[in-house]
C-alpha cells in the first residue's frame, strides 16, 4: 500500500492514500489509519481490554470483517451507520469496518435514553445500528427501543446481547454480522471532504445538532497533535478512560494512538483506583482526562503513600481537556506527582483539538497553549472585529479542523461558520506572548448590574479555597441586578464547608460584583458523559424553583 504526497500539507502522511479507479485523484478515507498501522506494525500490541489483547493486524482483520457484513446487507458509500458503545473493542473494529465501506460512522453517546438516540438516528437517517447490548449497562434496551421508533434504520446488531434484543428479523446478534467472511477488505475510495463522522452535540439550546467531520478533518486533527506528540520508537503505551464515543477520546486518543503505533489500554468506566493500578501495572507514563477525573485521583481515599510515590516516578506528563481547568487543581496536581500537566482546548465543531501547549515546557498555569499546526485562532468582538491582546472576545477559529457544517441544518451552519471562521461561543484572551486563555461560555456569561463576570474565573478562585473541591458557577435572575452569582460547591473528602464560609472567603478574594452571594454545597454536581459539570442541569433546576 503506497504512501502519496498529500498536496498542500508538505508532508506524507502516516495514512495510505491509494489512487482509486473512480476517477478520484488519490482515496483519502480515514480506514486507512487502522490499515496502516496493521501494514508497518502488523504484530505489535494495539488494545488492551480487561486482560485480553489485540495485535494491529488483528484489529484491522476484524474492522474487515464487519465491513464485509455491512457490504452483504446492502450498506455503501455515504450511508449512515450509527454506533452506540462505551469503551469496548467492537466499537474500534465497528468504526472502522464503518468506514471502511465508505459510509458515515454515527457515534452516539451510550448514556443517552431511548427518546433521545432515537432522535439521532431518524434525524441522521441512519440505515442501520450496531449497539452494545450488556446487561451492565441500560443501553441495550434504549437503543432497542429506539431502533424501533426510527423508520429510517433497516436492520440492527447487538454485541453481548441480553435476553430480548435480538429477534431474527430486523435485530440480530453481531456475531452473525462477522462470522465466515474475509479478514481482508479494499476499503472503498473517498474524497478528502467527504463526511467520515457525524457526531452529535451536547443541545444546550434545542435538539442536538450533528456535526459532520470530514476525513480529512479527522487525520489532519491527528497529524496536527503528533507533531507535538510525536511516536514512540517502541510504541509506547495510552490509557482511554475517557468515552470514544466522545470527539475527544475519538480523535486525540483512539486516532492517534494506532496513527503512533501506540497500545491503547481501554477502560470501559472510569474508576480512579482501578485506573491508578492499570496505570501503575502496565506502566503506561501518562494519562489524559477531564479535570473531575483528575481530582478523583487526588482525592482516592484508597491510594497509598507508595501508590502516590510510584505514580510520582511513573508519570511523564498528563493533560486535561473537555472543560476548564481551574489553575488550583492544576497545581495541584503537578505539585503532587511532580509531572507537567497541560490544558487543551477544542469543540466538536473543530474536530476538537484547536488550541493546545506546542510543548510542555514553559506553558502558563491556566493557559490552554497556542494555535496547533494549519490553525488560526482570533478573539472578536460581537461584530466581528479583531480585539487587540489582553482583551476578552469571543475565539475564533479557523483551518482544517473546522467541520463541514451541521448535518441538515444549514441555517445553525451559518450562524457558527461565518467569513471561514467557527465562531465558538467561548470568550477568551492571550497575555502578551501569545497565551490563550478561556475565560468563560458567551451565553454563560453573568451580568450583574452591568458588569460583565465570567463563571470560570470565580470558580477557579473557590477551587481554591482549603475545603473546596469543585464549584460551578451559573447567573440566576434577580429583581435589582439583572441577574446574580450563584455558586454550588462540594467539599474535599473528610471535610466540611458551609456556604456562608464559603461567601466570607470569596468576598475577600474577589471585587464586590464577583462574588458569589448565593451559594449552595452539595454531595455532588450533575456530569455528563466526559466528567464535564452540567450547568443546564443547574439552570433548569433554578428556573423550576422561581
């Protein structure tokens, strides 16, 4: 399989290119990832899963193997597949025998319920599902239930069935969807532009949109983090404990680990202590995850001095992303384990990965690092115009990570992607080096008696304080200000805080319109699926008590 020039990126990429016979100049279809990290390191260790192991080769044979079975039931180029997984081998070989065919991979939170998946799947015009079915896990009967409300999907398959989801005729075990076919497939030829990914946002406002990432968005997304990451002579080794299912984990972990030749080691939940011994048994450097993930580990009541002093010597470096990171824990964590800890920065809409540290030496403590390679980042005001650094503005994005558009919705394409730039909602800034960094969502964005107060600020200052573990911050409307601060915290293990505690030190550790004059202490804060806090949960929650 021979490696092509890729014009206009001055470089050959780790991906094989293959000219096709349908007139296309070169295939560009994001299955050659797998296919040629089985090509260069057919025996070398590719996933880790509950003690079994899979080599490259035997990845790649399987993803063939399901691209068979799809093909022999009808499903081809730019047809919508949708797959709904937590972390499990099937949903690497599922993926990819997705693409493999040509057609579009609809990764679909496993968390969601019935109503909820069944939306993504008419709406994504999905021909056909391929779900997991554990009886760990409520998915199963969701996306059961949900394949038989969408009259767009033909036929589903179900790995680790449970008793009733698979009936013979519409539904079957995935088992049959691979048995007895080749373990080698000629992946279908596609365009650069053509859609590879549709994943479905989060829906803070109305139904979730699908972002539709290219193949070329994807590759060139990994390609942009490996120049700051580059291979491991020997492989190296990750730990996935974030959901691929998730943009996150999808591209800057499952991506680029087999672009590496890395061994992924793959967790189908996090737990701290079980991810702290994988980590410490398997020797794996590094980790990567949301901060609550993070401060999870710091707070493990059953790590030991010795699980502390080995992860010390173990860690090369770890990082963060997914939401923000407040620089206390930051520190924190970097003064535990003595490891540099980056903060990166992307939206699904931008394949995600935008703005990241080009090195882990010298990046400022809450900073989310500089533009990756091919990518343009601005700070604008609401109308457009550039602002200067050290002001806040909305951050712009521009290059190849940015999507295609909003799978059949090109009224919200247009209102994010405007003059080629995304426009992503978040308000930041650079310090006079160039440093970016976030300071809070637009739309979250409190004005209180006409001062502007960003919630990330304040809730890094309440992280904090000495009995703090984590703290959201969201605005509740108010007769005389417009609106107010509102913070709801949980304490560390072992400890207690009240919220009038918690007022008294903030007022004196922020101006009089920052602080938060409401505040409430809870057990826990709402998560979603990547351990990122759900403020809308929090915003509901006070909009129902007024």
């Amino acid at each position: 399989m021979a490696l092509w020039y890729l014009p206009g990126y001055g470089l050959s990429c780790g991906v094989a290119f293959r000219r096709a016979r349908s007139g296309h100049t070169f295939m560009f279809n994001l299955a050659t990832n797998l296919e040629s990290a089985a090509a260069r390191w057919p025996q070398r260790e590719g996933l880790v899963f509950e003690g079994r192991r899979w080599t490259f080769a035997e990845l790649d044979a399987e993803a063939s193997r399901v691209a068979h079975g799809l093909a022999a039931h009808g499903v081809g180029k730019g047809d919508h597949v949708a797959l709904i997984s937590p972390n499990r081998p099937e949903f690497i070989t599922a993926y990819f025998g997705i693409l493999k065919v040509g057609a579009v991979a609809v990764t679909v939170s496993a968390l969601l319920r019935a109503r909820e998946i069944a939306y993504q799947l008419q709406h994504s015009d999905s021909v056909a599902m391929i779900a997991y079915g554990g009886a760990d896990m409520e998915i199963g009967k969701a996306a059961h239930d949900a394949f038989r409300q969408a009259d767009t999907c033909r036929r589903g398959w179900f790995f680790s069935a449970t008793d009733g989801l698979v009936d013979g005729t519409e539904l079957f075990a995935f088992d049959e969807l691979t048995a007895g076919h080749s373990a080698s497939y000629l992946s279908v030829a596609t365009d650069h532009d053509d859609t590879a990914v549709v994943l479905y946002t989060s829906g803070t406002t109305g139904k979730p949109k699908g972002a539709e990432l290219t193949h070329a968005n994807i590759i060139q997304n990994v390609i942009c983090i490996a120049r700051v990451r580059p291979m491991d002579p020997n492989g190296g080794k990750s730990l996935i404990a974030l959901p691929v299912f998730h943009v996150m984990a999808q591209t800057c972990q499952m991506h680029l680990s087999i672009y590496n030749g890395t061994t992924s080691f793959l967790v189908q939940r996090f737990d701290a202590l079980k991810v702290v011994r994988l980590l410490l048994d398997e020797g794996i450097p590094g980790f990567a995850g949301v901060p609550t993930m993070y401060r999870a580990i710091l707070d493990c009541p059953d790590l030991t001095d010795d699980d502390h002093q080995r992860l010390k010597e173990l860690f090369v470096s770890v990082s963060a992303g997914g939401s923000a990171l407040a620089p206390e824990l930051q520190r924190e964590f970097m003064e535990k384990f003595e490891a540099p800890m980056t903060n990166g920065y992307g939206a699904t809409e931008t394949s995600p990965a935008s703005c990241f540290p080009q090195s882990i030496e010298e990046v400022p403590l809450g900073s989310i690092g500089t533009a990756g390679w091919g990518i343009d980042l601005a700070i604008a005001d609401d109308e457009g115009r550039h602002l200067p650094r050290g002001e806040v503005g909305e951050l712009l994005v521009r290059g190849h990570c940015v999507m295609k558009g909003y799978y059949k919705d090109p009224i919200a394409t247009a209102d994010v992607i405007r003059g080629g730039w995304y426009h992503s909602g978040d308000l930041a800034r650079t310090d006079e080096d160039g440093f970016v960094y976030i300071v809070g969502r637009k739309k979250e964005m409190i004005i209180r008696g006409g001062f502007n107060i960003y919630p990330a600020e304040v809730e890094a200052v309440l992280s904090e304080h000495p009995d703090v573990a984590m703290a959201a911050v969201v605005g509740v409307p108010h007769d005389t200000h417009g609106e107010e601060v509102k913070a709801y915290v949980t304490a560390l293990p072992g400890r207690s805080v009240s919220a009038d505690e918690v007022i008294a030190w903030a007022r004196k550790e922020m101006a009089a319109h920052k602080y938060p004059r409401l505040v409430e202490v809870r057990d826990s804060l709402p998560l979603g699926p990547t351990g990122k806090v759900v403020k809308r949960a929090l915003i509901e929650e006070n909009a129902d008590h007024d």
